[in-house]
C-alpha cells in the first residue's frame, strides 16, 4: 500500500474573496445610474477616437463600416483599454459621493414644484375647497 502524498490531500480551504469597498446593494435604477456615469467616464478619456471616429462616419451610411474601419478599431481599443474594474469601482465611489447632493437637487425640485403649484391656484383662483360638487 503507498502512503498518500501531499498532493493528495485536500489544500488549504480557497480564501474568502475580499469584501466589496461600496457594500450597500443597489437597485436596478441605481445601478443603471452607475453605469451610464461609468460609460460617460470612460467615453470622456476616449473623446478624440469617439470624435475621429463620428467625423468619418459623416454623411456616409452603410458604407462607414468599410471606410471608417481604422477610426473605429482605435475608438474600441481605446475604450477596452479604459473599460476596467477599476474604472467600474471610481464610477460606483463617485456615485456614492455624489447621493447628498442629488438629493438636495430632488427637495429643492420639490419645493419650487409646491410654491409653483401654489402660485398658479391663486392666479386662476382655483382653490380647491370652494370647488363645486357633482352631484350622482
């Protein structure tokens, strides 16, 4: 009978993967948020192919596939290049910081939608208590 060897033996148990650095999930609206904040980073540090390449595309239609065939394959390299993890976490850090001040956005909007209410029910005197009942 041989002994078993090392190799045999079962290892060392795989280690836990590391705990994400935004641990708060997200909701489908949310994340596409994220996302589009993600694409429109990564658009931005590619904007001379993405431009390049719109500008070939001009005024031609089927044929920009051909003709525009290098442009292209520069714009893609460029966004593969920046398209990364990385890039995915800045864009969810950048999300997160950015919560406060969407939020005060929404209650300003509030706010201006009830003092415009407001002013418009008193301009055509519409005041909802003296309004007429219908009768069944």
């Amino acid at each position: 009978m041989a002994s078993p060897t090392n190799e045999s033996l079962p290892s060392s148990p795989a280690p836990a993967p590391l705990p994400s650095r935004n641990p708060l999930p997200l909701s489908a609206s949310q994340e596409a948020q994220v996302r589009e904040l993600y694409y429109k980073r990564v658009r931005n540090k590619c904007a001379d192919e993405v431009r390049d390449f719109a500008a070939c595309c001009t005024h031609r239609t089927f044929t920009a596939t051909i003709m525009c065939r290098k442009q292209q394959k520069a714009m893609n390299t460029c966004m593969m290049q920046f398209a990364t993890r990385n890039e995915q976490d800045a864009a969810r850090e950048e999300w997160f910081a950015t919560m406060d001040k969407r939020r005060e956005e929404r209650e300003k909007k509030a706010e201006k939608l009830k003092k415009d209410e407001k002013f418009w029910r008193e301009w055509w005197d519409k005041d909802m208590e003296k309004k007429p009942k219908k009768e069944s």
